[in-house]
C-alpha cells in the first residue's frame, strides 16, 4: 500500500511539473517546434543537422533549439503517462475492492491517454487556443483525481486521521463555489494568455498597456473572479481554523498556504497589468492556480473524511 501512495504522490508531482514545462514551451514559442506528431520532422530522433530533414520540410522552417524543447516535453509526458500507468497497476492491485480509489485512477489514466491525443490535434491544428485551453483544464482534472486517490491512500494507512476535527456543515458549498470558479478562472486566464500571445505575435512592437487595454471584458471578469476567489479562500480560512473544532494541521496549513498563495497572484496580477506583460510571469501566475485548485482539493477530501467519522 505504501509503494501505492507514494506513486501517487509522484505521478501528481510530474504531472504538476509537466503542466510548468507545456507553458515553459509557450513561452519559448516551441510549440510547433516539431510540426508533425509523434514523431519530429519524420524522425522518431529530431534532426540536428539540416541533411537529415524529409525533402518536404522547408529548411527555414527548421530550428534545432526550439525542436528539441518540444520533444523533450513529449518525452517527459510519455514519462508521466507511464508513472500514472503503473499507478493505475498498483491501485487495483491494492485497492479493486475500493470504487472510490479504483474509478479515480482509471478516469485519471483514461483521461492521460486522451491528453497524448489532443497534443496530435494540437499540432494539426497549429495550436489552436481551444484546444491549448482543453489540454490544461483535463490535465488539472488529472492532478486532482490523483490527488484524491493519494488521500485516500494515506487515510488507509492512517485510520485515525480527522476523527478528532470537527468542521462546519456548510463549508461542502464554499469549497464547490471555490473549485468552480478556480477552473473558471483558469479557462479564462489560459484564453486571455493565447488572446495575448496573438495579439504580440501580429504586433511585436505593441506597448503592454496598450495590450492590456485590448482584452476588453475580458481583463474585468477575470479580476472579478479573482476577487470572488479571494473572499473565498478567506471564508474557508476562517472555516477551517477559527471555527472548526481541533482542526487538522493539514487543515491548517493547506488553509493558510491557500490564502497566501492568492495574496502572490493578485501581486503577479497587478505586475502584469500595471508594469509589463512578461510571459515567463503569466506562466507562474497560471501555474500557482492550478496549485491552489489542488489544495483546495485536498481541503475538500479531508472535510470528507472528517464527516464520515462522526456523521
């Protein structure tokens, strides 16, 4: 059972990591580093030398730097499918009496493989801003459904934990509303950034303030969204530690660590909109979302299990 949730905790780990590495390739602009899929310029090796490109591919066309770093994002995403196989494995080989854990795993891997096939449409239909969108939001369903099958791992290991902590009734529909609008925020985030990216690929010379002033509706829903999250991540605060009954330290600190990480984003957002729109900055601003929606997760799973031992 151990060697089970500690490949849990790595294929969320990878898979955090593979969501940071897919937008270090946007902000490279490698994306369509290798114009075909899954091979690379028709080489399961990318070429390093202009001889070695198919006589169809137009040598310009070719950059060695910008096709290697797509590769290698491919290489470390069939790494992370193979680390959520083999947990799927481990999974109904411990837990196949326990639906909960079993469905997790096989949705999370079902969901992996179709990830592999929406990075082919990707590139066939040269990084269309939809699809870029889908492929973020089903890789942070990814992260939370191994979360959970972690945490109830963990909770199989450790019985006792969350038998003492007694938390508010009512805190089922603040962590529902704070998901909600946390992948809301997300989708609209990830359309604003390829709106952007658009918008600077046309006009390189375009002022950021400029930039901004362009996204119209958009800039105000998307800083209303983070104002709701923001009051949000407070009431679940106070929730969880001032009105709970001997909270959890995870409880506690996920909490807290919630809040704080949303005080850094409205600091990268004001950045954003005030100074410069530095992409390797929207990319941490993106990527502490999908943290957030994380931790809000495992909030959630342990108010779960807190219920079930006194309800």
């Amino acid at each position: 059972m151990q060697i089970f949730r500690t490949f849990t905790i790595l294929s969320t780990g990878l898979t955090y990591l593979l969501i940071f590495i897919g937008g270090m390739v946007r902000v490279a602009g490698a994306g369509m580093g290798c114009p075909d899929w899954p091979r690379c310029f028709g080489r399961w090796i990318p070429p390093t030398r202009l001889d070695q490109l198919p006589e169809h591919i137009d040598p310009a066309k070719f950059n060695i730097v910008l096709a290697w770093i797509e590769y290698s994002n491919r290489l470390f995403g069939a790494i992370v499918g193979l680390s959520i196989a083999i947990t799927l494995y481990l999974g109904l080989k411990h837990c196949s009496h326990l639906p909960r854990i079993k469905w997790a795993l096989i949705t999370a891997f079902l969901l992996t493989l179709f990830e592999g096939w929406l990075g082919s449409v990707l590139v066939d239909t040269v990084l269309n801003p939809l699809t870029i969108t889908l492929h973020l939001f089903f890789a942070l369903i990814i992260v939370m459904l191994l979360l959970f099958a972690s945490q109830e791992a963990y909770y199989l290991l450790n019985p006792n934990a969350e038998n003492k902590s007694q938390y508010p009734s009512e805190m089922k529909w603040l962590f529902g509303m704070m998901a909600f609008t946390l992948l809301v925020e997300v989708v609209l985030g990830t359309e604003i950034r390829g709106g952007l990216e658009m918008i600077r690929k046309e006009n390189p010379m375009i002022e950021s303030q400029f930039l901004i002033d362009m996204l119209g509706p958009f800039k105000y829903a998307h800083s209303i969204l983070g104002f709701l999250i923001t009051i949000l991540s407070v009431l679940i605060w106070h929730g969880l530690v001032k009105r709970s009954l001997d909270p959890s330290s995870l409880m506690v600190q996920t909490s807290t660590l919630t809040v704080l990480l949303i005080l850094l984003q409205i600091v990268l957002g004001e950045i954003l909109v005030f100074f410069e729109v530095i992409p390797l900055i929207q990319l941490f601003h993106l990527w502490i979302a999908s943290w957030i929606l994380g931790l809000v997760s495992i909030q959630y799973v342990a108010w779960q299990r807190s219920r079930l031992d006194y309800e």
